[in-house]
C-alpha cells in the first residue's frame, strides 16, 4: 500500500511540474499576444498597423475604410474644372516646436500666419512631410509632399500640399533638419522659420474636398495642392527617409467628386 502510495504521489508531483512548466512558456506568450493587439491599435504605415488595416484598428477609424472623400487622390488637369478661386497666403517667420512623432517631422508654428481661400480665413497651426508624395500630380509620384494644416474659427481644416522634388538644396529644409528631436520627444526653437519659404513661385493649384490622409480619416477637409514642386538636394531627401521610413497613405477613389484647378 505505502508504494502504491508513493507512486501516486510522485506522479501527481511530475503532473504538477508540468503544469508549472507550461503555465511559465503560455504566461509570457500571452502577454505577447496582448502586446500585440496593443501595438496593432497605433495606427502605421507597415505589417499589421498598415492603411489596409486603419479601419479595423479603432471604431473612430471606420472612414479610412468606408468614406466617400478620402485622400489622396490622383490630380490631373485634363480632368480638372477650371476655376477662379481666390487664394490668399498671409505668412511670417516665426519660432515653433519641432515634433519627431515616430511617423513624421512636425513643426507647432506659432500664431499669426494665415491664408485665405474663397474669403475663408485659415490660421496655419503646422505643417509636417511625407516620404514618398501621397498625392500624384498627373499620375506621377514625388519624392516628398509637404502639408501646411490650417484652422479656421470653426475648427474645419484647410491642407495645402507642396511636392518636393530633387533639384538644389533648400536652405529652409536644412534648417529644419538640422533640429530633428528624438522620437516622441519635441523641441523649441527660437530660430525663425518662414514658411512661405517653402512655397513654389507659381501658385497654380488643385482644389478638392477630401479627407486627412491619417487615421481616423476625417472629411470636410479643403485640399489645396500647388501644381508646381519646390526642390530639395538629393542628401536632404535621404537624411529625412533615413528618420522617417515610407509614410504615405495609398491613393483613394475620386467617387463623384470635382476637382478644381485655379491659376
């Protein structure tokens, strides 16, 4: 009896351990997987947090899937309507914060600067870059667009875009550059910055109602895209892919949405 005891005692002590040891491989595999779905609710550009997979990440991101004026969008003047629209740029130096969001360069421009389109005011709050173009400018991509956000008192959104292309070095990049935080981190600097520096000579542009081009997608928003690029050295393109990887939303459906194009 005292062996058969034994016996029965040992195995249950071997069943114990292996219980022991399999809780301590599955614990840290859950919590990987719960790492997982953690990391998959930040939104990205890559793997499972890509733009194909925006709409099931949050409820708040439904439109990157399901609107009907998203962005960006391919623009052609062929197909474009002709227009007089009226637009006003109104900016000055000014300091501001630079923000490495881990997905692009963000400038916070302090207040003051502010455009006009259609005799609707639009103070400019930041603009940041994205690495290639998200818009294409008669079917072709550019190696970078820039985007100035505005605001107006009714806090609608107003998004010019600017393609950049290779060409001579721009002196307001490589300021800008040059003061790339850490990510996550931002800095301020007293250094000036004129944005209209950053403006093509010819401001022919686009004209569409579209959408932000990151999650959660929202509409409503005014795009105004210069039709002409400004240039960047070939080493400035680079130094910003080297921080930034592809951060570009993919191309939308146009829908039954007109394009207007103003010289």
């Amino acid at each position: 009896m005292d062996r058969l005891v034994r016996q029965t005692l040992s195995y249950l002590i071997s069943i114990l351990f292996a219980v022991v040891f399999l809780l301590a491989i599955i614990h840290p595999t859950l919590a990987a997987s719960q790492q997982d779905v953690n990391t998959a609710r930040q939104w990205g550009y890559e793997g499972v947090t890509d733009p194909s997979h925006w709409a099931a990440l949050e409820a708040d991101f439904a439109l990157c899937s399901t609107g009907q004026s998203q962005s960006p969008i391919n623009l052609r003047s062929e197909a474009a309507i002709a227009h007089n629209e009226t637009l006003n740029i109104d900016y000055h130096p000014s300091p501001f914060n630079a923000v490495n969001t881990g997905r692009t360069l963000q400038m916070n421009y302090a207040s003051g600067s502010q455009i006009s389109l259609d005799n609707e005011n639009y103070k400019l709050v930041q603009f940041h870059f994205h690495a290639p173009s998200e818009h294409l400018i008669e079917s072709k991509t550019s190696e970078m667009e820039l985007h100035l956000v505005h605001k107006n008192a009714n806090n609608q959104l107003a998004v010019i875009g600017v393609m950049i292309e290779p060409g001579s070095p721009n002196e307001t990049l490589e300021e800008l550059w040059d003061h790339i935080p850490t990510v996550g981190t931002k800095q301020s600097l007293d250094l000036p910055v004129d944005a209209s520096r950053l403006l093509p000579d010819d401001l022919s542009f686009y004209h569409y109602q579209g959408s932000l081009t990151t999650p959660p997608c929202s509409e409503s928003v005014n795009w105004v895209v210069m039709k002409h690029p400004i240039q960047a050295s070939s080493p400035q393109i680079e130094t910003f892919k080297s921080y930034f990887h592809t951060n570009a939303r993919p191309l939308q459906a146009l829908h039954d949405r007109a394009v207007q194009f103003s010289q």
